[in-house]
C-alpha cells in the first residue's frame, strides 16, 4: 500500500470516507495530534484490550479502519484529545 489512502479499504468506513470524499471535512486540529492505538491505551490505563476497544468503538471522535468485508481486522486510531475525554469521564468522581 503506498502513501495516499486505498479507497477499497477505507469504502465501507464513514469517518474515513467522509475524509476522502470531502477533504474540507478533515479536522485540521485532531489531524495535527497524536492518536493512540486500542494497545496502547490499555497499558496506559492499565486495562485490557477488549475493555479498551468497548469503550472507544462508538465514541466521537475515533477513526476506524477497516479492512475486509466481514470486518475480520479493524483498527482504531483514538486522537489524544479524545482519549483525554474518555479518561476524564471514566474517572470523574460520582
């Protein structure tokens, strides 16, 4: 795969699609930082991986990926300011 997106990845995924069918759609900011992997934020937080992957799959925010029409492979790109959002509301005081 070279360095431009492969549109028969990416043809089933509505945050990347919207990206590539309307570059105007792009958010310059969350673009520009770092994203996290669902592996990364397990360690950080010191969850498992499935934990991880329930929490950020539906939150706003987070590009998915995926690869294969039966969805065998997915991978989720979580921009840091998401992940802040998350953190922040999976540790507010009740």
């Amino acid at each position: 795969m070279g360095t431009s997106l492969d549109h028969k990845l990416v043809q089933n995924t509505f945050h990347l699609r919207t990206i590539v069918d309307d570059p105007s759609a792009i958010d310059t900011e969350r673009f520009a930082e770092k994203h996290f992997r669902i592996g990364e934020l397990a360690e950080r937080w010191g969850l498992g991986r499935e934990t991880i992957r329930k929490i950020v799959k539906d939150e706003p925010g987070v590009i998915l990926i995926q690869q294969g029409r039966k969805k065998a492979h997915t991978t989720y790109s979580v921009p840091e300011s998401v992940a802040r959002r998350i953190h922040t509301r999976l540790t507010r005081v009740a």
